[in-house]
C-alpha cells in the first residue's frame, strides 16, 4: 500500500491504464482520482458509467484493504451504482469508506465527485472476504 501511496508504477494495471491518482489512504478510507478525458466519453459525450463505477470499485477495495488480517484478502460479489449527474471534462474524486466488516463480507461506500464539488456517482459494494492458503 505504501508504494501505491507513493505513485509507484507497476503494482495495479488498472491504476496505471486509467492514470488514476491515490490522493490517500488511511484505516477505512481511500481517496482516489482520474481525469475525464475524450476517450472516456461515450456517444452523448459524457463519461463513460462503467469507468466511473470501475473507480468507486477500486477506492472501496482499496479503503477495505487497510483492514484486512495478514491472512485475508476479498473480492467484490455486488455493486450497486445511482448515476446523479453526467460529467464531460475535468476531473472525478472518488471518496470511499468501510461501512462494515463482518465474518465473510465487507460493505462499502462512495461518492464520486467532479473537481467542483457535483456529485457524479454514489456506489455501495459488498466484498468476500477470503481467507489465503499458508
């Protein structure tokens, strides 16, 4: 996590592709960030709904991850997305929190916000906890 933290390249695919930005990650919490850009925009101009959920996705995991014991790790089985505005340029900030950890799951939240402030997305998921092999 601390080289994420640090914009090190190479550790997520995803993160790079997208030049997504880890703005913070604390116990619980995640901050990310992602340019909109031309090639992101669908037929009406607007972002692209599924790159914005795939950022809220990844935020959630990434705040659920700072939870984790050494020998859990977690996957997302549902994602659930209210689209409230269209964005076409500028910036999205996708602000993530752990609601719950249970036994076998892990429910979280986001908003996600364009650089003034409108909100974009709101995204819940819900993670399975996996328990590594030693």
């Amino acid at each position: 996590m601390k080289s994420l933290q640090e914009g090190k390249k190479g550790l997520n695919p995803y993160l790079d592709t997208f030049d997504v930005t880890v703005r913070g990650i604390a116990k619980g919490l995640a901050v990310f960030s992602m340019p909109v850009r031309p090639a992101y925009l669908q037929g009406a101009k607007a972002m692209q709904g599924g790159l914005i959920v795939a950022l809220a996705d990844e935020a959630i995991a990434h705040a659920m991850m700072t939870e984790l014991a050494p020998d859990e790790g977690l996957t997302t089985i549902e994602l659930k997305s209210n689209f409230l505005s269209g964005v076409s340029d500028g910036e999205l900030i996708a602000e993530a929190s752990v609601f719950k950890k249970g036994q076998s799951l892990m429910i979280g939240d986001c908003l996600v916000t364009d650089g003034k402030g409108r909100s974009i997305c709101r995204v819940s998921a819900t993670f399975m906890l996996l328990k590594k092999s030693k």
